[in-house]
C-alpha cells in the first residue's frame, strides 16, 4: 500500500489518556503494548491542575472551571474508573512523588 508505515524501530508512548479505556475501539490498544502504566491520582487534585493550567494560559478561572465541568470532569471520571489494569500502577501524589 502506497500509504502503509512501516516501524522497524520500538515505540514508546509517553501519554494517552484512552489507551487503556475499556471501551469499544480503545479496549484493543493494550494488545499492541509490551507493558503498560496508568497514573491514578484523586480527581480533586486533577481539578486544580487541570483549572489552573487554563488560567495560566489566559483562561479567566470561571471560563475554566466551566470547562472543566462540561468536558475534562467527564474524561476524568471516564479514565479512572473504566481503564484496564495495567502492567504497573502509579499513584502522583500532591507533592509531585508517586507511589507504587
């Protein structure tokens, strides 16, 4: 095929939130990684970070937070309590350090 990649090297995917979603189309992906992390943390905490990423980018907090409601708190929600188990378990905590 004129349009056909071909990977002769080894790939490593350092983010993606859906990549280990159970759901339909994405539940297929963790057949093609050799292993497989998820980061878990309390969604209070991604809430702020993912606000104050906003508002630092020019974002006015309420505009922020209105977005965060009507789109990230689904996809959080989303990722934390339908992923498939992975290969290794991190928890980010607040200070930064993550736990096993």
């Amino acid at each position: 095929m004129d349009d056909a990649l071909t990977v002769d090297k080894n790939i490593v995917v350092i983010e993606g939130n859906y990549l280990l979603l159970d759901q339909p189309v994405w539940n297929g992906l963790k057949n093609f990684a050799d292993f497989t992390v998820f980061i878990d943390t309390d969604p209070l905490f991604l809430q702020d970070r993912l606000v104050n990423r906003k508002v630092r980018g020019g974002t006015s907090e309420e505009d922020a937070l209105d977005f965060y409601y009507k789109s990230d708190a689904i996809n959080v929600d989303n990722v934390l309590n339908n992923s498939q188990k992975a290969d290794l378990n991190l928890y980010l905590n607040q200070d930064g350090s993550f736990k096993i």
